[in-house]
C-alpha cells in the first residue's frame, strides 16, 4: 500500500457502480442509465462556463485547391477566446451541402509549441518548422488528417486545446521564470534547444496549472470537454453545415477527449476514439505505467463511479471506433484488450452490436494512415 497507484485503487475498487454491465441495468434501462450517467459525468468535470456568444471573428483565408481554409477566433467562456481552424471542402460528401463535420482534436505528445498545427497542415509543406513536420511524420504517418478529411467532403474544425499553441504560457524571450530565465536567453526563440526546453518546462510546470484548476473547483478534462462541446456549437451555426451529421476523432489526449466529447455531448453521431482506451487501474501502478495518466486527465473521484470504458460507453447506442497498438507503450496490452471488451460487452447488452468497433494495430503510438482510412471509413458508413 505504499505504492500510491495500488494505494488509489484499492480505495476506489469498492466503490466503482455505475457500468451499465452492473447486473442490476436491463437492456430496458439504457436511457435511464444514460441520462443520469451522463448528468454525473458533467457534475464529476466542474466546469460549466456561463453561456456567452461565440463572437466570430475571421482572421484569414486561404485556397488549398480542394478545399479552403479559415482562421478564426471564437470564445467558449467569457474567460476564453480561442483560435480555431475551419476546413470547407470545394466539394461536400455525396455533393450535397451541408455537408457533415469532425471535430478534430489534437494530441499531446510532450509538444505545446504547436496545438492545431499538428494535424492541420498548411499549403506549403517547407512552412512548417522541421520539428513540426518530423512530430507529424512520427504520429501521423506525415499527413495532416484534418486536411485528409476535408478533401473526403467535411467540415473540420480544429481548435488549439487549454495548454497548447496559442494557449500555452507565453513568457517573453528573456522573462522566463527561474531557475529556466538565464538558460532561455541564451537561446534562439524556436530553435531545436529552445523548443526542446520549452516542452521541459510545461511539463515541469504542468501540475502547478493542475493545482490552480482544482483550486478554482475546474478539472482539466473539464476545460477540454466545456471548450470542444462549444466548437460543435459554432459548426452548428454554419449554413454549410449539417447539425445533425458531427463526428469527433482524435489521437492520444485527443483520444481522451473524443471519448469524452462523445459521452458528454449527444450532438456528436459517430466518434472515433485512437491511442487512449485503456482501464485507468491498469494505468496507476507507480512503476510499471508512469507516463500513461498526467495532470491533463485527472478527474477526481471518477473511478470511484466510472472507469475510462464505462465514460466512453455514453456513446451507446451511437457508432464508436476505438483503435489502439499492441507496441503502444503508454498502455499495457492486456489493459487495452479488457476495455475493448468491456466496451463490446456494453453495446451488445443495449442490442447495439455492430455499433461498436475494437481495432488494434502492429504499430507503436501513432494514428498512422491504414489506422486513419479505417477511421475516415468509418465516419463514411456513419454520417
């Protein structure tokens, strides 16, 4: 009990009751168990900004050939002002407007230089600074996948999430904090060391922000889930637009978010969740998983009520692809194949089965292109 993981799941292993796979659901009680499920899900997150106008604003404008691009600002609190990316394709699935739409969420990976960069490319590859275009290689097998999906017909809109891009701490050159100030001046602003020391000091930093959210009463998965349900509530305003066809994807932390944004928001039809399914007392252990969980998932007293499975399973009876790799060192494999069942067990119990589908790969910690065609062909069946 001195290992704080095993410590954790002991005090939580007695309490978790809210599966659907409890013997005390029926097929019957699904939308029962949703609502309410769902309800404690929200009140779990601590965070529900006031609603204000989403004051858009274009920033810019840019033709891709087969589909434009829009920069905008919009905001999702009155605290919160956002730069989002919006890609219209020339030509609508199916060649009828509106068309659908993907929120598509950007992941982690320790790199907080860049938020919607990484999986919005722009017109011209050489724009990109080389360790942009070498991350997007190694996670995304080069692409960038939201431009994938609008030449396939969406409406895709990226935002940059809490921490990341444009919303990340933003020192001065030379302004630093210490003990970083001195080391930070020496350095040129967006070389490969100082970028290199740029990730080391968010992510030094990264429980400090954690501790001022749990201070105000906010979790963080709370500010990712509040500010992407508010990107579903700008594409929702676009002619071009279907509001009834909107999916979400995402890789990693944009794995967590998806699954997240599709429990939390029943606006999302089909959602596909890609390297972050996995069951959270698999992920304690101090020792065997310690880079799995970060500041940037916690949710406290979750797995006392909910394990990640059962947040995804909100999806239910909507279409959820979960893809994962076996050489994905993040999660342990037995781990990864026990939520996937759970998951399966969760949609064939709701008399959903075919809703729900489990894929894991030969592959590392990517979403890599076979990985993205089934996923785009799964947005393809579905919306």
């Amino acid at each position: 009990m001195s290992n704080c993981g095993e410590f954790a799941a002991a005090i939580a292993a007695a309490a978790r009751h809210r599966t659907f796979l409890d013997p005390a659901y029926r097929r019957a009680d699904l939308d029962t168990w949703l609502r309410t499920t769902r309800t404690r899900l929200l009140d779990l997150l601590h965070y529900a900004p006031p609603r204000c106008d989403l004051a858009v604003e274009l920033a810019g404008r840019e033709d891709y050939g087969d589909h434009i691009r829009e920069s905008i600002q919009l905001t999702t609190a009155p605290w919160s002002r956002v730069p989002c990316e919006v890609l219209i394709p020339k030509r609508p699935r199916d060649g009828r407007w509106p068309a659908p739409a993907v929120v598509a969420l950007h992941c982690h990976g320790g790199v907080f230089r860049w938020g919607r960069e990484k999986i919005v490319a722009p017109l011209d590859p050489a724009a990109d600074h080389s360790v942009l275009r070498r991350y997007r290689e190694t996670l995304y097998g080069g692409r960038g996948y939201a431009n994938e999906l609008a030449r396939r017909g969406y409406v895709v809109a990226v935002i940059d999430a809490f921490y990341f891009g444009e919303r990340r701490l933003r020192y001065p050159h030379g302004g630093w904090p210490e003990p970083y100030r001195t080391d930070e001046a020496a350095l040129e602003p967006d070389s490969d060391e100082w970028l290199r020391l740029l990730n080391r000091v968010h992510q030094e930093i990264q429980p400090r922000v954690a501790g001022a959210l749990f201070q105000a009463g906010v979790t963080w998965p709370g500010v990712y889930a509040s500010d992407d349900r508010r990107t579903i509530d700008y594409l929702q305003t676009r002619a071009d637009v279907d509001p009834d066809r909107i999916a979400c994807v995402g890789l990693s932390v944009g794995g967590y978010r998806s699954a997240f944004l599709v429990a939390a928001d029943e606006r999302i039809r089909a959602a596909v969740t890609v390297g972050w399914m996995c069951g959270l007392g698999d992920l304690w252990p101090v020792g065997r998983w310690p880079n799995s969980v970060g500041w940037v998932h916690y949710v406290p007293g979750l797995y006392q009520e909910l394990d990640l499975p059962d947040v995804a399973s909100l999806a239910c009876p909507r279409p959820l692809l979960v893809i994962q790799g076996s050489k994905d060192r993040l999660f342990p494999l037995e781990g990864v194949q026990r939520a996937l069942g759970k998951l399966d067990a969760v949609y064939d119990k709701a008399g959903a089965t075919g809703h729900f589908q489990g894929s894991i790969y030969d592959a590392p910690h990517q979403f890599n292109p076979a990985m993205q065609e089934e996923a785009f062909a799964w947005l393809d069946r579905w919306l």
